[in-house]
C-alpha cells in the first residue's frame, strides 16, 4: 500500500485521539515542571496535573456526545473554580500571575477539543500554547524592547490588515480596471516586507555593521538605506568608504527584493526579468564588496535612522500613488508611445519605484516596453540614490560617482536586451 492510500485510510480512533490528548496534557505539564525547576519555585499544576486535566476535558466532551449536556460546561466551571482558588491562595502568599492558572484552562479546552473538533486545532493549541510558555523571558525582552509607536505600528497594520481589507470591493472600476482590494493587497505586502526589515535592521543592523544594516535596511528601501549612511559618512568621515559600501549592498538587494514582488504579484513577467535584475544585483554586489572589509556601525547608525515603515499615512500614500501610476501608465502609453513611457520611467525613479513597478506588473499581459520601463525606473532610482549619498559624503565623493556612475551605466544593456 502507497503513503498516499494509507493516509487515505488511516481513520482517528477514540484511542488515538484519546492518546494525543494525554500527550498534550503531558508536554504542557512538562514544559510548567521544567520552568518551576529553572525558577527554583513550587509549581501549581505538573505533569501528573495537566495529564490529568487533559483527560478529563476529553471525558466530559465523550459525556456530552453521550447525551449528558451539562457535562462539558460544568467541567469548565469546576476547572476555573479551582484554578480561581489557587490563584486566590497564591496572592495570599505574595505571588502574582495568571499564566499558570491559564495553563490549566487551556489544557482542559485542549481535552475536550482533542474528542470533539478536527484534531489540527488542539494540535496547534497545545504545541503553540508551550512554545509560548516556555518562551517567557525572550517574549518579555522583546517586549520590553519595543517603543511605544512600533507597538501602535503593529496595530495600524492589523487593522489595514483585518478589517479594511475585507471592506473592500473585490471587482473592476473603469475603463483602467482598478480594483480596490487588489490595489490594497499590495499595499500590505510591501508595508509587511518593509516592516519585516525595519525590525531586522533593528534587532540584527547596529550589532553585526555597516555592512549588515545595508542587506537589511535594502529590504525597507534603497534609498533610506543611502541617506541614512550618507549621514553616517558626513557625521564620521573616515567611514565614508564603509557607509558607501553599505548602501551599495542595499542597492544589490533592491533588485532582489523587487524580484520577489514581481514573483509574488506579476508572475508572468518573471520569464523576462528575472536574469536581468540578478546579473544588475550580481554587478552592484561586486561593486560593494570591493570596498574592503566591513567595521562595526556607529551607535545611532542605520537602524536609529530608518523610520517605522508602516503608518496609515504613507500607506494610503502609497495606494493613491500606486492607482495613480496605473492611470498615467496608460494615459502616457495611448497618447505618447513608448518615449513617453521611458521618460516616466526614469522620472519616477527620483521618487518612489515601488508603486510604477507595482502598476506595470499588475497586469495579465506581457511587453517588451514594460520590461524596459521597469530596468529604466531603476537606473533612474540608482542615479539619485548616487547623487543623495555624495552629496553628504564629501570624503567618498569621487568615489561614489565612479561606482554609481558604473552601475547606472551598466543598466543600459538590459533595457534593450
């Protein structure tokens, strides 16, 4: 018999399901047994506890499925009661917490969603549930590590996330076929992948250098990346060589990360782009890394300066320029050609190349011109980003010149390839 048959047949038996709620119940008491032993303190509830717990939440779901309805609410209750009065006695004693009171609710639910429910919930309740108890002291520091605005960040990005997303129209407007929930998605996808940078660099970009704050910081945007150590460069001049190496890997990884929003949103387009814009990361990592070797960042370097990549403000900013560059692409294709289309490409480049990329590739049909429009963006883009970072540093000026200078040249093949 093949795998595939065998997890066809395979059927979870009461004993089955009756014996991953006891190993559910076991792991939690295990992991709370193991912090009362780091901790050096009495534990209310072990491995026995929990085990036992964990069953008797799967006996009082089997007593409810069994025609005595009471059975599982009154399991609750008498589990919470009595976690209530041990919680009550703890704080007599001078103990605070809830997390192990919690535990024993937890483990209860678990049983009894272990007989009743699909068992990849329970599953990932119990599994999930001991991670977090385990990883108390990391969560706590990360915790305490995140400042106020990051944490109303987060909150901002779930609520873009969760609600307004399913608010949107999911159809077509126009005769330029925008789509709001569309438009949207990308919104979240490029605020999630500058997110995601911001707190690498944050955690990762000052304590491994200059050299890392540019791979991690390329992730955010490029451009930040060459401002930011342009600022380094002028405040420290004898980093200028460091500080424009680590703008130079930001660039390299600009191509990377534009090639994976091309794979994720504009697949068919993949085909067509995607040797070029690794030979053009290829070309700007060598580049960088003829620097010479790498040094550790200054404090206040990168990562203090990078802002928090999501606000609501500069998301709707981004939407209205994303939905705006659709319209104009058009408009300037119908009425000017292919020129015209060039000349955009290379001007939005000063800017922001996200939302012109993003709104050439959403689109069902492939082009030469449109592959061009996209190369021509970014060699506007690596232009400016050269002339940002020489501009404040003086120290690297003929420097960065030459190697921009070289990359942007280097560019001009591939839009006619």
């Amino acid at each position: 018999m093949n795998p595939e048959s065998l997890m066809e047949n395979f059927e979870l038996t009461i004993h089955i399901r009756f014996a991953i709620a006891l190993g559910l119940g076991f792991l939690l008491g295990l992991e709370r047994e193991a912090t009362g032993h780091e901790l050096k303190r009495q534990v209310i509830a072990g491995v026995r506890t929990h085990s036992l717990i964990s069953m008797y939440g799967f006996g009082c779901a089997w007593l409810s499925q069994l025609g005595i309805a009471f059975a599982l609410p009154i399991g609750l209750v008498s589990i919470a009661t009595l976690a209530g009065l041990e919680y009550v006695g703890r704080l007599k004693e001078g103990h605070h917490g809830w997390t192990s009171s919690v535990a024993v609710l937890i483990t209860y639910i678990i049983g009894a969603l272990t007989y009743l429910t699909n068992i990849w919930g329970p599953l990932a309740l119990g599994i999930i549930s001991a991670i977090l108890l385990s990883e108390k002291t990391r969560i706590e520091h990360m915790v305490e590590s995140l400042q106020k605005f990051e944490v109303y960040a987060i909150l901002k990005f779930l609520v873009v996330t969760l609600l307004i997303l399913p608010l949107l129209p999911d159809k077509e407007f126009t005769q330029f076929n925008l789509n709001p929930a569309s438009t949207w998605k990308i919104v979240i996808l490029i605020s999630a992948i500058g997110f995601t940078g911001y707190f690498m660099v944050k955690k990762l970009g000052n304590r491994y250098g200059l050299w890392l704050s540019g791979v991690l910081g390329g992730i955010v945007s490029s451009t930040a990346v060459s401002i930011a150590v342009g600022r380094i460069a002028q405040q420290a001049p004898e980093m200028s060589k460091r500080a424009l190496r680590s703008s130079l890997l930001a660039s390299s990884v600009m191509y990377v990360r534009i090639l994976i929003i091309i794979w994720l949103v504009g697949p068919v387009f993949l085909p067509y782009i995607w040797w070029k814009l690794l030979s053009l990361a290829a070309i700007c990592l060598v580049l960088a890394l003829l620097m010479g070797a790498h040094t550790s960042a200054p404090s206040g370097g990168v990562a203090s300066n990078l802002t928090n990549p999501f606000e609501l403000t500069p998301a709707m900013v981004f939407a209205v320029l994303f939905t705006s560059f659709k319209v104009v692409t058009i408009l300037v294709k119908n009425y000017f050609g292919n020129a015209g289309l060039f000349i955009l490409s290379f001007i939005v480049g000063v800017t922001d190349i996200d939302p012109f990329i993003l709104s050439i590739i959403n689109n069902p049909v492939v082009s030469k011109i449109m592959v061009s429009a996209i190369i021509i963006s970014m060699m506007g883009n690596t232009l400016i980003k050269g002339i940002y970072f020489g501009g404040l540093a003086k120290e690297a000026r003929k420097e960065t010149f030459l190697r921009y200078g070289l990359l942007t040249i280097a560019h001009l093949p591939f839009i006619f390839l």
